[in-house]
C-alpha cells in the first residue's frame, strides 16, 4: 500500500530493515549483558543490597512517604497551572492591548526563567517575607517555581492549540450572531483540548519529574531525596537509584496511558451529530452569556 507520504517497502527495502532490525536487537542485548556484568563485578547485584526492597520497612519508611510528597507537589502546580495557563494563553489573544500585552510579558518572562532559580527565588522570598514554616517552606517554592513555569509553557500550548483549528470554525460562528467569548467557550476551546492533549499531557509528566528539584536543591521530601536517607542507611545507591527511576517511569507511563484513553475517549464524544444550529439555539446562547431570560423574536427560521 502507497500513499502520497509513505512508498511500501520492497524486496530489497524489506530485507534492509529486518538486517538493522537484528543488529539493533543484537547490540541492545550486548549493552545490557555489559552493563550485568559490571554490575555484578563491582558486587551491586548481591542479594544483600536488594532485599530492603523486599520488606515494608523501606517502602513506608521512605519510599511511600516521598511518593506523596512527589504526587502533591506535582498535584497542586497541575491543578494551579493548568487553568493559570489556559487564562494566560486565551488572553494572549485578546483584541485588547492592555490585555494582551501584559499577559504576553508574563507568559515570556517566567518562561525564559529556568525552574530551579524560580524556586530558589521563591523559596528565599517565602523565607524573607512570609510567616511559612520551615517544614512547609520547600513544598511552597517547588509548587510556586513549578507554577510559574508551566503555567507559561501551557499558555503557549493552549494558544497553539486554539490557532491550528481552521479560521472557518471562527468565521462560522460570526456568522450564527456568536460573540467572541461564546465562540472561544462553545467551539474553538472544546476542539482545541483534543489536539493540545498530548502536549499538555508531556508537560505533566516534566511537572513530575521537576519535583526531583526541590529534593536537590531545596530540601523536600520528595522521592528522590527520601532515596537518598534510604540509601545511606543501607549502603544500596545504585539498587535505590534504579528503583526509583522504575518508579518514575510507571508513575509517567500510568499518566501517559491515561490522555491517551482520555484523548480517545474525546474523539469519540466529539464526533459530529449532523445537528445544525438554528436560530433559537443562538438566543440560548445569548441568554446563557447575559445569565438571564431571553425571549427569540419572530417565528421560525
């Protein structure tokens, strides 16, 4: 099968791809017996270094618990930044100048910043001009740095989002009586979620991961930090390093399989019913926006 994009493979074509196919195979399986018996020669494979993994003292002592904190902080900076953003990036498209341009400075500002200084900045600021307690102090500067910069990221993804879907849907709606806040409410945002989907999705998954920041930097107890007292009271490093990128990794790829179901699930829901939109659908609208009784005048169209 060809199309304007793809030519089919041939023969020769074919027998090249399962050639680079075996020898990919062949040295992956080369890279992971080298890195097992390296493992195994600087003695990190012994039973010794990975049986506290096997008890639940490791996980509810220290694992478990830096988990939450990890799934907080990534919780809080989602549910602020993402509609933070949304606001951001909608009125990064507004007719007016005094909306647009403060908002686009906003937006390049904290997006230029690298996280990590927005939360060391933050964390002094909390430190210096608020009554936060040292305990909460970390898990403030991390959600706040994450925040800001996310939610700055996500403008531009939103924006993005509502510019790649066809002038049409816009013009249409213009054309029905819709004024702006109703066409970006009832049409142009519900179509642009499904392809913003998934680089709202890949942004979470950095929400995440930057957590492992604060750990670093700032003192929070999240997983990689609590990694680090677990592994200084079992000598396992390695052992620990490699169970906490497991963790990560299913901790990203249950988010990950989640928008995929979710965007899927979207499509589905959002395929057209062959329903036209009349004239009195359009003063619904219009009595929804005024948030009142609106009466259509004249018979039908």
């Amino acid at each position: 099968m060809t199309s304007v994009l793809y030519d089919a493979p041939g023969p020769r074509a074919k027998r090249r791809n399962v050639i680079f196919s075996v020898v990919f195979v062949a040295a992956l399986l080369l890279l992971l017996w080298w890195v097992y018996r390296t493992m195994d020669d600087k003695g990190q494979l012994e039973w010794a270094l990975w049986k506290p993994f096997t008890q639940a003292e490791a996980w509810t002592t220290y694992l478990l618990p830096g988990l939450g904190d990890t799934l907080k902080a990534a919780a809080l900076s989602m549910v602020i930044a993402l509609p933070l953003g949304a606001v951001l990036g909608i009125a990064r498209m507004s007719d007016h100048r005094w909306v647009r341009v403060p908002a686009g400075a906003v937006v390049e500002i904290f997006r230029a910043i690298p996280v990590l200084l927005l939360m060391l900045f933050a964390n002094e600021f909390f430190a210096r001009s608020t009554d936060v307690t040292s305990e909460d102090r970390p898990l403030y500067a991390v959600v706040t740095g994450l925040v800001l910069y996310n939610a700055s990221v996500l403008a531009e993804v939103v924006r993005a989002g509502i510019l790649s879907l066809p002038r049409g849907q816009t013009e249409a709606a213009q054309a029905i009586g819709l004024r702006k806040s109703q066409t970006m409410s009832s049409i142009l945002l519900p179509q642009a979620v499904t392809a913003m989907l998934p680089a709202i999705v890949s942004q979470l998954v950095v929400i995440v991961k930057d957590t492992a920041l604060g750990g670093v930097m700032l003192g929070f107890t999240e997983l990689l930090n609590s990694r680090g007292t677990l592994a200084a009271n079992y000598a396992n490093v390695i052992p620990s390093f490699i169970v906490v990128a497991v963790i990560f990794i299913v901790l990203n790829f249950i988010l990950t399989s989640f928008a995929s179901w979710l965007e899927a699930r979207l499509r589905r829901s959002k395929r057209s019913t062959g329903a036209v939109l009349g004239a009195e659908d359009v003063d619904d609208l219009n009595a929804a926006e005024v948030g009142g009784p609106h009466k259509a005048g004249g018979g039908a169209v």
